[in-house]
C-alpha cells in the first residue's frame, strides 16, 4: 500500500486513483488553483509521509508538477502518457484505465540530487527519438516503458538524467521498442 500524499490536478483524478489504488492518502491541487497555503501543506507532508505528484500528461500537468518540485524538491513522481490518458479528446487521469494507473504507480520515480548528466541528444538520435518519421512514436513506447511518460525530446533527455535511468536500462528498453515489444 502506498504510505505517501498523492498530489492529482483534480477531484476526478482523485477519485480515479483511488478506485485504481484503494484508500490513498490524496489531495488535489484544482488545477492551477494551486494555492500558497496547499503548497506549504504538500511541502509539509513531503517531510512526514513523503510525496507522488501524478498530474496530467499535458502542458498545464507539467508546469503544475514544475511548480511542485520548485517547494519540494524531494517529491517523488509518477507519469502517464497522453495516449493511455485521453479519451474523446480530453486528456487526463481520470480518464485512464485503472490498470494503467496502478501500472504507473509500480514505477515510481525520484528527482536525483545531482542528476547526471548520462544522455546526450546523440543517444536519442542513436536509438531513432530524434530526427526520425517515428520519433515521436518511439519515444511515446519508451517513456511508457521506463515510466517517464511521453515528451518532446529535450524533455524525455531532461526526464531520462533527472531520473537516474541507467544507460543499461535504456539501451535495453530502447532495444525492445525497436524489436515492437512495446508493453
């Protein structure tokens, strides 16, 4: 069972996570409405239970969590990407599947102290992520296979360094992407 605070976008998203996880500790942040005081709260949290950020895989869930990791550096983060999250358009937790969500959650990721600065935009280009008709495509499968979500590239090689991804694990995960082993 998960110990932490969750930290979702939205009353929808909670209620989602909590079908997908059982009883969760959770709070939602309404959006940009992210105040000051819920800020303090969730930074006060990270200290006595630990923290998930679990946002929408969208450009207002990325500067949402941005916000986040600004006061608590040591949250941890979970991430879904857009294809397994939107459903008529919409883009959100709530509207992925509960095996999805509990999926993302058995891959819990953690901001390094002092990433390392172990990828390069060649090791993208090398595994065909950057500068190919499938790029995008490729990166979506190896995001959702590393558990860092789907991005442009300059942000899968912020995400892949920020993390800890070894080269080993991504060399191999990149390998069964490329093979079509896109589970």
């Amino acid at each position: 069972m998960i110990k932490e605070l969750i930290v979702v976008e939205g009353k929808n998203d909670a209620h989602a996570v909590r079908l997908a996880l059982g009883e969760v500790d959770i709070i939602w942040t309404d959006g940009f409405g992210l105040t000051k005081k819920k800020l303090e709260y969730i930074a006060e949290m990270a200290n006595r239970q630990g923290v998930i950020v679990f946002t929408d895989p969208d450009t207002v869930g990325e500067q949402i969590r941005n916000r986040i990791r600004g006061h608590v550096p040591q949250a941890k983060h979970v991430y879904l990407t857009r294809k397994v999250a939107t459903k008529k358009g919409d883009i959100g937790v709530e509207n992925a599947a509960l095996e999805e969500i509990r999926r993302a959650f058995s891959d819990i990721k953690q901001d390094q102290a002092t990433p390392d600065q172990k990828f390069t935009i060649e090791d993208l280009v090398h595994t065909g992520l950057v500068g190919f008709a499938r790029a995008s495509e490729n990166r979506l499968a190896l995001g959702r296979k590393l558990g860092i979500g789907d991005s442009n590239a300059k942000q899968f090689l912020h995400r892949l360094n920020r993390f800890g991804i070894s080269r080993e694990q991504f060399f191999q995960a990149a390998e069964e992407v490329q093979r079509g082993d896109f589970s």
